[in-house]
C-alpha cells in the first residue's frame, strides 16, 4: 500500500517534470527564433544565407515546440493517469535522455516510475492494494 502511494507521487512528480521542462522548452523555441531572425538581419542582400537561415528559423523551433507541446500534453495526462499518457511520457523520456546531462536524467528517472509494476496497475485502473493483498496472502500460508 506504501508503495503505491509512493508511485503516486512519482508518477505526479514526472508529470510537473516534463511540464515544466516543457514551458521552458517554448520559451527556448521562441528565443531560438528570434535569435535566428536577428541574424538574417546581417545577410539580407545574400540569397544563400538567407535561404539557409530561413530553413533554419522554421525547423528548429518548430521541431521544440512540437516535442514541447507533446511533453505538455503527457504531463497533463499523467495527472488523470492515463495510459495514453503513460506511453507518450516513455517515449518523450526517451528522446529526452539525449539532452546530456539534464535531460538524461530526467529521461531516466521518468522511464524508471512510469515501468513499474504498480505504476502499470495504476494506469490501467486494476485495484493495485488487491494485487499487494495477494502477495501476503501467498507469503503468510
């Protein structure tokens, strides 16, 4: 019963994690863009540059801002413990555990909680007190 009490809170914990990793993730996209919009502005007559920068300007902070607004999403989900959540969160934390060093370890500790057995039993809306019942069961007898 302990036990999943405490993977509520772990579970809870993850979700604020990629939230607010998340939020900063947007803000980042935004300074990206703007920094990228700045520096246009020193190769306006050049067709090249601007072409790349351009690109550039586009595809970054739009790929953060998607894997931000995913992040947000999930964590939101996680809350109401949801499976949908649950999967989409694994797969952010995987993606995450390549933002060395920060983003590892996160990425790690959010893998670790949402793999549990009564993390799964929470998600999937089975008694996980029952399942923990049974085990005491089995071991007194």
């Amino acid at each position: 019963m302990e036990k999943v009490r405490d993977m509520r809170k772990h579970v809870t914990v993850v979700g604020a994690l990629h939230i607010g990793f998340a939020i900063l993730g947007l803000i980042g996209a935004v300074v990206v863009f703007l920094s990228i919009n700045f520096a246009e502005s020193f190769v306006e007559g050049e067709d090249i540059p601007v072409r790349v920068l351009t690109a550039i300007k586009i595809l970054l902070p739009g790929l953060i801002a998607v894997v931000s607004l995913l992040s947000i999403i999930g964590g939101i989900g996680l809350f109401s413990f949801r499976e949908w959540a649950r999967i989409l969160i694994i797969v952010m934390s995987a993606i995450n555990c390549l933002n060395v060093p920060i983003g590892t370890a996160k990425g790690v500790y959010s893998i670790w909680a949402l793999l549990q057995d009564e993390t799964i039993r929470l998600f999937k809306g089975e008694d996980p007190y029952a399942a923990g019942q049974e085990e005491v069961t089995k071991r007194t007898n």
